[in-house]
C-alpha cells in the first residue's frame, strides 16, 4: 500500500511502501517522520516520495547531480543570470555543492523567507524560486533529473508577509485613459507625446516601442513592425492615419549608449532602453498635474480597458486587437473598472423607487 501517516505518541509516523504508477519500489516503511503535527508528516511523505522516485528513474546520477553542476548546464537569459548570481553569492559554496535531488517545493518556498525577507511573496517567487526551478526542471529536460513542481505562495501567505512588512502588495495598476492621455501630451515634447500615443493605440509594450526604428516603419500601408515579446511572434500592426501623420512628423533620433560611449542606431522615439523614459515622464506629470502612470498600465492596460469598458468592444475582439492568446484573462487583468465606488452606492440608494404608501382615493 502507498505511503501513509499515522499518529504514535506525541510524533506522527508513516507506513507503507513508495509507489510509482500502482508498483512498490521500495521496501515497506514503519518508522517515525519526526514531525509532532500531520501536515508535517504529510510533506515528509511528499519529499521522500519525490526522493526515492528520482532514484528509481535515474539511480545514482540523480543523487550525485548538483546544484553547481545544474547552473553550469544551464543557459540562462540575462534576467534569471542575475538572479541566479544574487542567489548563489547569498548562500555561498554550500548551495552550489547540495544534490539537486534534496531541493523540495518547501524547500525553495522558504528560500524565499530566507533570501528575500522584506519582499513580497511575487518577488520572492519571481527572483528566487523561479530561476532555481528553471535549472532544475532544465536538467530533467536534459535526462539528469526528475522535474521539481513548486506549489506557489498562498493567498495567506501573501497577505501575512504584507502584514509583516507593512506594505501591501498587488496594488491595482490605475490604467491612463483619454483625458490623462490629453493632459500628458499637452506638457510633453513631441516624442512623448507620440510615443505614450502609440502605446495607447496599439497596446506595444515600452520594449517593443522603444525599440521601433526608421526601417520598421511602413507609412504607405499605415503599419509598424513590433519585435517578439512574451511568447508572441514579431508581427506587422495597423496604425490609425493620425498615428501616421505623427510618426511620419518625427525625425528619429539616436540615443547615446552610457554603457559604451557610443550613439546607438537611430529610434523612432528617441530611447535606448525601457527604463529611458521614466524620469522624464514624471517631469511631465508633474508639470501637467496628474498622477504618474508607467508605461505598461498607460498603454496595455489602457487601451485594453478603453477597448472593452468605455468602448464596449467583445473580449474575442479586444485581445486579438491587442495580440493577446488568452480572452478571459484579460478582463480579470487589464478591464479595469471605471466607475466609482462610492457613486455606485448612490445609484443604489437613490435609484430605488420607494413604494407610495399613501392611501389612493377610492
């Protein structure tokens, strides 16, 4: 019979034999896991499970792969580098020699507690359990070991390290609109201007848009070359006559390069990086009198919840325009709602027809 726990003085404890697919691969356990609580019982059953199936499949070379030797077959992407570095600098030589085989979901959970203690839960998902997941699930792909799965951080646990830090986290992203678009470009240079524009009615991404060059530009057939970004194709996107107009009005200009020295080739927009624009989009809120809002909620969000809230555009409509795959994630993401809280309590009040109580004449 597969693993189970029961309880055995003040400990709980497990019997049984580990399974993989109906068969025993093990011989039969009776023994104390060391844990006075059943949930910890439980994640004993899971972590030994996972042990001894990474033994089974793969033998000895599933016990002897390290973390190190993981990294080093692993080709990470410039962000999960950094991240990777900042982990392995945080925990020294120990972590690089650990066998990848005693890494546990729990594990790289409380990882994050350990390496990120005043972060929020996504952060520490994203900057520590996910780069590490990424090595380990890289070398199951290359046969050396089984992969990991990681159950995320709950909704309590989210919500306990927001107490704990004092800073809520998941803070709706206010999405610009019409009139702060108006208001935005009334202060704002010419590139500005045309380039929150453009995010605005194309739902770019700042990378994408940053990166236009003069050869991307096709202003006969009113279209624009966008680059691959998050899973989606490079593709050619439809612009509106005025968005032409505009851009057929901007001579490109060729950022300076800090790093090298050097002027970088010519941009639509004028910017070398997606964080160029920042700073200088801050002064423009500043002088215009409206709140800050970054690039992502200006145009993605933006166009999505004009499109589908103000416009009332179908969802199948609204996420091929904005080159999204999924249609019901979008509206739990990006429709953000416009109306008042308060408003709607109004309406409620006062939209009520009181009943007349007053006798009618017979």
């Amino acid at each position: 019979m597969p693993l189970e726990v029961y309880p055995r003085g003040s400990k709980w404890w497990v019997k049984g034999r580990v399974e993989y697919e109906g068969l025993p691969i093990t011989g039969y356990y009776r023994r104390s896991t060391g844990s006075s609580s059943k949930q910890g019982a439980v994640e004993w059953i899971q972590i030994e499970t996972d042990r001894q199936r990474r033994r089974h499949l793969l033998g000895e070379e599933a016990e002897q792969l390290t973390m190190g030797a993981a990294i080093q077959i692993y080709n990470a992407k410039p962000t999960e580098l950094k991240a990777l570095i900042r982990v392995v600098k945080a925990l020294s030589d120990e972590f690089c020699r650990q066998p990848v085989a005693s890494i546990t979901g729990k594990y790289l959970r409380d990882l994050g507690y350990t390496l990120k203690p005043n972060v929020a839960t996504d952060t520490m998902w994203r900057e520590v359990v996910t780069p590490i997941r990424a090595v380990i699930n890289n070398a199951h792909d290359l046969g050396k070991c089984p992969p990991i799965r990681v159950k995320r951080y709950s909704e309590k646990e989210r919500i306990d390290q927001d107490i704990l830090r004092g800073k809520q986290s998941r803070m709706e992203r206010k999405p610009a609109d019409r009139q702060w678009i108006e208001k935005f470009c009334e202060h704002a240079d010419i590139y500005n201007a045309a380039l929150v524009r453009f995010m605005f009615e194309t739902a770019a991404r700042i990378d994408q848009a940053i990166s236009l060059t003069p050869n991307d530009l096709d202003l006969v057939s009113r279209k624009v070359f966008l680059k691959a970004a998050k899973g989606h194709q490079a593709q050619w996107v439809a612009i509106s006559q005025g968005m032409m107009v505009e851009l057929a009005n901007l001579p490109p200009k060729r950022p300076h390069n800090r790093k090298l020295g050097c002027k970088m080739e010519p941009r639509v927009f004028g910017y070398g990086s997606s964080t160029g624009y920042n700073s200088r989009w801050k002064t423009i809120c500043r002088a215009a009198g409206i709140p800050y809002i970054s690039a992502h909620p200006a145009g993605r969000h933006g166009f999505y919840t004009e499109l589908r809230v103000n416009q009332g555009a179908d969802p199948v409509t609204a996420a091929a325009a904005g080159r999204w795959k999924s249609v019901s994630l979008q509206d739990q993401i990006y429709a953000h709602v416009k109306a008042d809280e308060a408003e709607i309590r109004e309406q409620i009040r006062t939209g009520h027809v009181q009943r007349n109580t007053t006798n009618s004449p017979k």
